[in-house]
C-alpha cells in the first residue's frame, strides 16, 4: 500500500497542475483539517479532489517548541522511539492537494495545547527547526516525509506574545532563500479587535493573510450588522499592517455544532460576503472551522458558489467534481481512531474548548491520581486538574492552562475550558468513562439558584455603543468572584474610563483584578488606572472579588453605565 500511494503522488504531481493558489484574490476559500469535528473526517487528499476549497490548513500543531502535532484520525504513527507523529498518508496527500492547485499550511497553536516561547532567541532557533522539519530544510525526522509545505497560521490562544515576531521574520528569511515557490504567514484572531494574544505581533510581522473568527464572540456572523466589525480589520490592514496589501478572511463556522455562536446558514454568508466584499478592499474571502463539518452540513457548497459569483478570481481550487482519474494518496486510519475536535480554531472569550472523543472507548485504564505533566497515561485520554487541562501523548500527560478566569471541566471524553459559573473549580478527572475524585463537594459548593447564574449579555448605558455582561466565576461558602467583560464594536475607548453598577441585596466587591473599586451602599464604581491601560480598547475583561448573604445571585446588567474619554 505505501508503494502504491506513492506512485499515485507521483501521478498527480506530473499529470498536470491546475491553477495556482493566489493570495491577492477576494474570492479564497480556506478550511482547517485534521480535528475531525463533524465526526466523519475524511483523508485530506479525498477533500482535494474537487473544486471546492483554494487552500488548506493543517491543525495542529499544538505544542511547541517541543512539538506536539495532532491530526485525530488523519496520522496517529509515530517515528521510532520517539512520540513525534509521522504521517506518510498526509504527506501524499499534502502533495496532491498541491497538484490540483491548492496551497496546505500548517496551523500552529489552537485552543489549547502546551506552547509559547521564551523569547526572541527561542523563536529564532524554532524558526529554524521549522523550515527544517516542514519546508525545503533538512532533518532527520521530517512528519511529512519530503512533502514541503506553502506556510504557517498562528492560532495562538493562550501564553504570551512574546517572540512571534522574531520567528516570523526569521522563517521568512528561509522563504526568501527558495524563490522557487511561494510561501505564505498567517494568522487566526478573535474578531474582537485588537486580538489579545496576537495585537502586538499583527501590527509588528508582515502576514499575508488573517482568517478573522467571527464566531464565538459578540462580533460574530450572528451579530451582523449591528456588531460585526469587519471595518476594525480593514481599518488594521489599511493602517497598521506592515503589508497593506494583506487579506482579510471572514471566519465562519461549518455548521451549527461547530462553534457556540456565531454560525449563520449559506444564503445568510453569502450576503454579508457580497456586503464586505462592496465596500472593503482588503477582503481575501472566507474560512471555516472546519472543513469536516462545512462539507457535512452543505455549506461549503453554497461558499465556493458565492465565491464564484461575485468575486475577482473564479480560479478553480483545484480539481474538478468530475473528474476522478486522480485519486486520494492516503488511506483511511487504523480501526481504533481519535476524534479530535476544537471548536475553533480557536476558541471565544468566554468558553475556550478543545476535545478529544474516541469512536471507541479508550482501551487504556484510568489512571489513580490527577493528570500532571510528565506523569504517565495511556491511549488517548484527556483530563482536568483545576485550571490545567491534560492531553496523553506518546504515554505521557502534557499540560496546559486554561486562560485566566476559566477552568478545567470534563464533557464526556472532552476536556474544556470554561467560565466555572458555580461549579466547583479545583476538578480532577480523566476520559474513558471514569472520574476521579473531586477535591471539592457538589454538595458544598453554595446556595445556588441557577437562574441567577445565567448572563443576561446587553447593552449598557454609555457614552459609546458597549455590552457588557457579568459571568458567574468561583462561588464557596459566602465569597464569590465574577468576570465583567466590557466590549465596544465601534469607537475603542481609552484607558481613562469608569464602570458602575448596581450589587444584588447583601453582596460586597472586596476587590477587582483591573483599576480600583469603590462602594457606596450597593452602588459599585470601578475607575481604571491608565498608566496600566492600552491607549486604545474594544474590550475590558476583569475579575471582581467579594462576599454575598442567601443566595448567590449575579448585578443585573441593566444597572450598568459605562464611560470612557
């Protein structure tokens, strides 16, 4: 079977190449790979056989420096002796894809996952392992064989930013030594603007392309007009972007079950495509997460459609529908497979979630404690051990942390970060059917009446259009903590401003995480301190702390006023 998918590769890769991918076009459609969301992911050269998509984005790698990579049921092969994944399958496929046209690129990060560098020299020196394992460089252990591939996406949602602009200058250093082909950086953010992870490194490394998520926030698709901020981002590529001429993607779910907001159905995206694509030149086209569900639930066929339609180049992705003399290099995966699903790439401000389902229950047994990193486990289980998730990998437990504010929470098999909206906030469990113990009791959690722990997200009385939504957090005994997020869509707000609201009967706010809180009766005034403030804001996210009588209930938001210079 290798032998003949390998003089399949060899086929394709001579039978005549289709159009190229171009970047400079309005009418590109990307789509991730790899994480099988919908359940039924097929192998990546079966989702290039047809015209659909222009480029593909491999997800993820989701460890580094130290690489981890997870593909869920697309490669589950490692090198020997070693718990790096090599994915011959993938590699065949990645240069089919290429013959039919399309650009593959590899997505670095994800909603969660153990990564981050150190510093500049870090990124540097990973730059260079890149171009080396991926690209035109050479390395004893390459995961896709000799494939070379078209570019990186950072999908970065968790640690700091610091070296991300090192490492993109350095690995286009590589790209400028091959002037054979093209390659390509890009990048994943939040629609909410500026991106809190990748802001600094946006307006400071030259990107060709950013696939903007308008799901799972308040400016996603779901919110168009009134939200929807596409004009911040063409704002950012027109005025802060190194390159004026990068692109901007509008970031759509594949379906309804593939984010927690923000899906809208095909006729739905191909108006608010046509709209965007009317007044906003720096439009490069539209992304799903991911392609697994895009195909499944039809929508995919509506966007190259509306692709075709209206925009600059009707450039055919690759392939044809008809034809079938081509066929996939790879082969689907061994009868035990992984599910593996994110519902982004990447995830939203409020709910950060990655998950990890078998087709089978894991045949691995449950291990006796928490998962802790470097600890040994089996199979391809996940868990929780407070604020930290765990992924197995080659036998061991790699952890992460869940973004401030949020904790560890178990779904099944899924391991989730989450706002904990009263649920107990040190859990340890694992998948494969078993928990392990709770070092908190359900039962002592507080007097909770779930009602009063549920968002009432609106407006806010401003001197700016602003929402603002107050989320439950830890709530024990009689203390309390609650997330305040503060997000404007038009006209960011300094870092001189107020917010005041209104405390249920026989609460108190001891402290807040950001600026200084003052309370006089029930009224709650939080003033910012601006020498710690950015000049310019869409959002304020922020922890208040204090202690409450009877039941638990959150400030309505209604009370809420919000002013900025």
């Amino acid at each position: 079977m290798r032998l003949l998918t390998s003089l399949l590769a060899v086929f394709a890769a001579t039978a005549g190449s289709s159009a190229a991918f171009d970047v400079s076009c309005n009418s590109n459609y990307a789509s991730y790979y790899g994480q099988n969301s919908a359940r039924n992911q097929q192998s990546l050269g079966e989702y290039c056989k047809d015209a659909t998509e222009d480029l593909i984005v491999l997800a993820f790698m989701n460890g580094f420096p130290n690489i981890i990579l997870n593909f869920a049921n697309a490669c589950e092969t490692t090198f020997e002796g070693s718990t790096l994944l090599h994915c011959p399958n993938i590699a065949n496929d990645i240069k089919y894809c290429q013959s039919k046209g399309k650009a593959v690129i590899l997505s670095m990060g994800g909603a969660s996952g153990a990564y981050g560098f150190s510093g500049d020299s870090d990124a540097i020196a990973f730059a260079d392992t890149a171009w080396n394992m991926f690209f035109k460089g050479k390395s004893d252990k390459r995961p896709f064989d000799d494939a070379v591939l078209d570019g990186i996406d950072l999908d970065i949602e968790g640690g700091s930013g610091a070296g991300y602009p090192a490492f993109i200058n350095q690995l286009r250093s590589h790209y400028a030594s091959d002037p054979s082909k093209k390659y390509y950086i890009a990048a994943a953010p939040q629609c909410p603007y500026p991106d809190s992870y990748l802001g600094t490194t946006l307006n400071s490394a030259w990107f060709d392309m950013v696939y903007v998520q308008f799901y799972n926030n308040f400016c996603g698709l779901n919110a168009y007009p009134t939200w929807f901020n596409f004009a911040d981002w063409d704002n950012w590529a027109k005025t802060k972007s190194l390159n004026k001429d990068v692109k901007v993607y509008i970031g759509a779910p594949g379906s309804p079950s593939a984010a927690s907001s923000g899906y809208v159905d095909g006729a739905t995206l191909t108006s608010i495509y046509n709209d965007v694509r009317s007044k906003y030149s720096s439009l490069g086209g539209i992304m799903t997460w991911d392609v697994s569900q895009a195909r499944t639930s039809g929508i995919a066929k509506s966007i190259r459609a509306a692709l075709d339609a209206g925009g600059t180049c009707k450039h055919d992705g690759g392939g044809s529908t008809t034809s079938s003399t081509s066929t996939s290099t790879s082969t689907t995966a061994s009868t035990t497979t992984t599910s593996s699903s994110t519902s982004t790439p990447p995830y939203s401000t409020t709910s950060i979630s990655t998950s990890t389902t078998s087709t089978s229950e894991p045949t691995s047994t449950t291990p006796a404690s928490c998962p802790v990193s470097g600890a040994p486990c089996s199979g391809n289980q996940q868990g929780c051990n407070g604020q930290k998730f765990a992924i197995c990998a080659g036998g061991s437990w790699y952890t992460g942390s869940c973004a401030p504010g949020t904790y560890c929470y178990m779904g099944g098999n899924t391991a989730m970060c989450d706002w904990s909206n009263g649920r107990p906030t040190d859990t340890c469990a694992v998948s494969g059917g078993a928990s392990l113990s709770k070092r908190l009791d359900f039962n002592k959690v507080s007097l909770i009446t779930r009602p009063n722990l549920r968002p009432k997200p609106m407006s806010a009385k401003s001197n700016r259009p602003t929402r603002v939504e107050f989320v439950a957090g830890d709530i024990t005994d009689n203390k309390y903590s609650t997330v305040v997020k503060i997000q404007t869509n038009k006209n960011a707000f300094t870092g001189d401003w107020s917010f005041s609201f209104t405390l249920p009967e026989g609460q108190t706010v001891e402290s807040t995480s950001r600026g200084a809180a003052s309370i006089n009766n029930n009224a709650v005034t939080i003033k910012s301190d601006p020498s710690s403030e950015d000049a310019n804001n869409m959002a304020a996210i922020f922890k208040i702390v204090g202690t409450f009588k009877g039941t638990y209930a959150l400030p309505e938001t209604n009370s809420a006023v919000f002013s900025s210079t």
